[in-house]
C-alpha cells in the first residue's frame, strides 16, 4: 500500500461498517497505459486508457465494509463510486 500523493490519479478510501475510515490508499492512475515505441520517443503522450482490475491486500483482522473511489485533481478529491461489500 502506498499513501496518497499529489500525484495520484485515483484514490481509494476503505472504510469500516460505521463509515469511519480505515485507510486511504494512492492508486496512480490504473485506467492509463504508458508505452513505448522506436520512432515514437518526440511524441510528448502515448499510450491511452484500459480496463483495469485491481487487486488490493489489507488486514484480514480489518473491519472492511465500504471501498470509496476517488478521483483526484489539483488535490481535490471527488467522489466516483462507494462500494458496499458485506
């Protein structure tokens, strides 16, 4: 797990059965390949947006009931989806 940055695309927020926050989590932007190709290195982007599965690992001893994803941009996080597991 690593800790939310300025530089994350994308955040998750998990959450126990009382809606208090367990951790927040920096996801990068997952949904974005980066790649590279010969005869291509003068182009300032290429790549484009995929569909991604993510995995996360957290305690199993953690009360885990809510998972929130964020959007992030100019340090302002919006609200895309919460996800009720149990």
């Amino acid at each position: 797990m690593k800790m939310l940055s300025s530089k994350d695309k994308y955040a998750l927020k998990v959450l126990d059965k009382n809606k208090k926050e367990i951790f927040m989590i920096g996801l990068g932007n997952p949904f974005y390949i980066h790649a590279q190709h010969i005869d291509f290195e003068d182009r300032d982007f290429f790549g484009g947006y995929v569909d991604a599965e993510l995995e996360i690992a957290f305690p199993f001893e953690a009360d885990v009931v809510y998972f929130v994803l964020y959007s992030q941009e100019d340090k302002f996080l919006r609200k895309i989806n919460e996800i009720k597991i149990k």
